[in-house]
C-alpha cells in the first residue's frame, strides 16, 4: 500500500529527504505523498523512513492503493532500474 499524509502535518519538511523514492512534495497546506512513487520503502530500507522521521505521526496507509509487498518490490524496480 502507498502511504498518505494526513492534516496533523506541521510541513516541518523532516518526511521529504527521507524518502528514497522522491515520493514526497510540498502541498498545500500539507505535505503530501505520491501514491505512484511511494513503496513504503521496500526495495531500499526495511520499513517506511517516512513514519520514522515525522515528528507530528501524521502519515498512514492510503486506503485507495492496496498492493503486496511484491507489487511494491516491482515498484521499486521500475522507478530505480
């Protein structure tokens, strides 16, 4: 599943440099998390970095794109080659 950012966030930026697939951008008001580029991290770390490094627990499953950790590994390999 790719993850979301919901309306706690404080855009406090800690998400953005975290995210080994450039998944993440500045919203309005909000941050918020490309559901095409985000793998919650499989292929790079072991969990999401994204949900580590926020400070304000504001990022979730996005309940509109359900995948299996197979489909996120392909992700992975499609957007890094």
């Amino acid at each position: 599943m790719a993850l979301m950012i919901n309306d706690n966030c404080t855009a406090c930026d800690a998400c953005k440099p975290a995210c080994p697939n450039e998944a993440i951008a500045v919203g309005d008001p909000i941050y918020v998390i490309d559901p095409l580029r985000c793998t919650e991290c499989v292929g790079a770390h072991d969990e999401p970095q994204c949900k580590l490094v926020c400070p304000a627990d504001c990022i979730e499953v996005n309940p509109e794109f359900e995948e299996t950790p197979e489909q996120l590994q392909e992700k992975y390999q499609s957007l890094h080659g």
